[in-house]
C-alpha cells in the first residue's frame, strides 16, 4: 500500500515471470524452478520454441492439461500434473541430471532467499542448522547450468534485503546467478557488482538502491 | 527356466536383514513402490537406511502419513540419504530429535552416486556442493578451472522398484515420469525386487523399448495396483 502512495507498483509474481519470459529466446533448453520460475512457462508465446527440461526426468514438458486429459504418471517437479509437448522425451534421473550437470541447459530460473554481488545464490536454508534441508536440484542447476537467473522478491516481508554484498544463508553455489528479477527491477550480475538494467515505472534509481543491501550500478 | 516371478509379498520381502540399506525410487508417488514398501513394514526389518529422494510430505492435517513416513515413525530407520528433509513432516521431527540421522545432498549428487555404484565407479568429483556446507569433509580439487568434490558411489543392499511391464527374465519398462530413480537404483542394489502393473510373456517387450534388463533384477511381483494417487 505505502508503495502504491510513492507512485510505484511493484509487479507481482505473475508480472516478475512475465518479466523473466520475455528475456527467454527461442531454441533454448531451459529449467524452471519450483515457484515463481515455474509460472514463466506460462508467459512463452507458444510460437516460440522453448524445451522446457523437468529434473524428475522431462524434457519438453508442457502446460497443465484439460481435467478429461491428465495422465496421473506425468508430473512436473513439484508433482503438479503437466503435458509432453510433440518432440518430449521421457529419461531417468541420472539422464535427467546429466543434462544439468553435463552443461546442456540453456538457462535455469531458480527461486531464491539471497543473491550476491558476487552472484553467490542462497535458496535452501535460512541457517547451517535447521531441521529442515530442501536441497533437491537446486545444487545441480545452480552449478550446472549455462547461466543461471533467479526470480525473487526484491525484500523479506519484513522489509530485509535479499540483494546483499554477501550472503548470510548457506550457499547453494558460489558465483552462480547471472540476472535477477525481482517485483522492482531486473538486474545483471557483473564483475563490478549490480548493474541495474531495468526498473517498475515510477520507481528511481535512489529509491531501489535503499531497499538493495549492495551497491548498485547504472546500466 | 529363469522365472524370476515370485507369488506373494512374503516371497518378494524374504531375507531382507535388520541394518539394510534399502533403495526407494518415485517423484511425487510416480515410480514409487508403494506396495513394496507396505510389504516391507509388514516383513519387520529394523535399523535401515533409506536412499530416497523426499523424506516423506509435509504434514496436512486429516490425511494419513504415507508409507515412507510411517516407516520412520515406528522407529525402524536409522538414517535416510536425500535431497529433502521436510522440517514439517516426520522424518523432520525425528531429525529434530536426534533419532534418525539425515544426509541430506544435492539431487544430481544423489542420482549420479546411485548410477556410479551401478556402474562399479566407486568414486568421482563433481562441482556440485563445492563452496558449500555439504563440501565439509570432502576432497575438493580443481578441474577445469573449479573446484570439485570428491563424491563416493552409493550402493544400496535392497531397491524396490515399481515397473509398469516385466517379463520373467525381470526386464522392465517404466510409464511417463514413473522412470525417475528405478532403473539406477535397480543397478545398484544386490539384490533388486520390483513390482509390475503388467506381466507379460517372455518375448513380448520390444527389445528397443526395455529399460532396465533383466540382469539387474532379482525378484519380481505382479501387482496391478492402479495409477499413481498423488497427494494434492
């Protein structure tokens, strides 16, 4: 509400995909994370040939089918129930992970809880002791992929930056992310650090470098 | 003649010991062999590890815990290797405890261990986890440019596998997304028991088509069981 006051929407998460959609070229082989990234396939004009690789063993996955055409043995990785596209492939999972680890995915879009200035990614705990430990793919892709872009929120519900000079969580890889998009602007990782390549209308460029918890740079 | 079939749950679970490293494919109930594991809590063997991708789902309040879970629950795992503990689910709140020791690794790791094993590579790098908590205590060398981890293969004792067709020379065909974790984890157990939808003559599966030949099978249970429930 208060951001709305200060003349600027912050997208929301199907704008943050949309967003990230946009920027995916035809031919690529990509992987989408669980969240938000999944929501991108959705904003890929079917015209555009993109593989969409699914790490429990998919390669040309496609849209959630009609109620009367659900096949209960086709499932995405977070075990919604998905399409083949003519031309998919069904593999194992050390196949399926050998496209990942072997360099052969374009692009993979992951969630996150942190990125660096460096382009260190952390998206899997919130501290080296949790019970809970939800590493699944996220290693793999994070290291495997050609270039690695997250979608995230730009700041914790509480307001707490994601985008830091250094992570606080534990790494899921070190100088992994390439691009971010988050609901206030899409940001490259660079050797210099951010450089900001894009934010919501209204917003400028002091106001998102105050939310940021790493120096940012102009395009 | 090689029959490989055997004709009761009993005669599939016969002599799996206390202290096995039990092998658990399936992505969401997809591949998973739900009724081998119900065989498996009623055959009684205790301190197990479990190789399995998910440690269990999260609680939801009125459903039941699925099989995997109630296995932990009654305290007959020692360890689980996964990709995913839960901190809302069971396996989490024995972890929490200190009564069930989790290893909890990258899921590329987890698959490539389990193909390494079945392929006798008994060790190899990668530079998955390097940099990160799960690299403590590993090797790490640098190869081409990045540093790797040194990751060792992982044999199980048993995998129970869930096939959609298997002839009796035990080659088997899996549906869709039901291949997931079946035909490495049918390489790498000793002794490998699968159960099948569909039982078909010798002969019958295209030879192009078979996914996991038969030398890596040792019993086989035919069981219709019906298409995957999934938990949403």
């Amino acid at each position: 509400m208060n951001e709305t006051r200060q003349g600027f929407g912050p997208l929301t998460r199907t704008g943050m995909a949309a967003r990230a959609a946009q920027d995916v070229p035809e031919g690529w082989y990509v992987n989408l994370g669980i969240g938000i990234p999944t929501l991108i396939a959705d904003y890929i004009p079917p015209e555009r040939e993109v593989v969409v690789h699914s790490e429990n063993g998919i390669l040309g996955m496609g849209p959630a089918p009609p109620p009367h055409q659900q096949n209960p043995w086709l499932v995405n990785a977070s075990t919604q129930r998905v399409s083949l596209r003519p031309g998919g492939a069904f593999v194992h999972h050390a196949d399926s992970f050998a496209m990942v680890r072997g360099g052969h995915i374009d692009l993979c879009v992951l969630g996150g809880f942190q990125v660096a200035e460096n382009g260190d990614l952390a998206n899997w705990a919130h501290s080296p002791t949790e019970t809970g430990r939800q590493i699944g793919g996220a290693m793999d892709l994070a290291v495997g992929a050609k270039r690695v872009w997250v979608v995230m929120e730009h700041t914790t519900k509480d307001g707490a930056a994601r985008l830091l000079r250094r992570c606080s969580y534990p790494l899921t890889a070190a100088g992994c992310v390439s691009r971010v998009y988050t609901n206030l602007a899409v940001l490259e990782v660079t050797p210099k650090g951010f450089v900001v390549l894009d934010m919501v209308p209204g917003l400028d460029f002091a106001d998102l470098q105050a939310r940021t918890g790493a120096e940012l740079h102009r395009a | 003649m090689i029959d490989k079939f055997v004709r009761s749950m009993a005669e599939a679970m016969a002599g799996i010991p206390d202290g096995a490293t039990v092998m658990m494919p399936g992505f969401g109930e997809v591949g998973a062999p739900n009724a081998l594991l119900e065989g498996l809590i009623e055959q009684g063997a205790t301190d197990l590890t479990l190789v399995i991708n998910s440690a269990g789902r999260m609680r939801v309040p009125g459903k039941p815990p699925n099989a995997v879970a109630r296995l932990i629950d009654q305290g007959r795992v020692r360890k689980v290797i996964t990709s995913f503990v839960r901190a809302n689910s069971v396996a989490g709140d024995w972890v929490r405890d200190g009564r069930l020791q989790a290893e909890v690794i990258p899921q590329g790791t987890l698959a490539e261990r389990i193909r390494a094993a079945g392929a006798g590579i008994p060790a190899f790098f990668t530079p998955t986890g390097a940099g990160t908590l799960i690299a403590e205590g590993k090797e790490v060398r640098e190869y081409q440019g990045r540093p790797c981890i040194l990751e060792e293969a992982l044999p199980g004792d048993v995998a129970l596998i869930e096939a959609w067709m298997a002839d009796r020379w035990g080659n088997l065909t899996y549906r869709e997304t039901g291949q997931n974790f079946n035909p490495i984890m049918a390489m790498a157990a000793k002794l490998t028991i699968v159960q099948t939808h569909n039982a078909v003559d010798l002969g019958m599966l295209p030879a192009n088509a078979i996914h996991t030949p038969g030398i890596y099978v040792n019993r086989v249970l035919h069981l219709p069981v019906g298409d995957p429930v999934l938990p949403r």
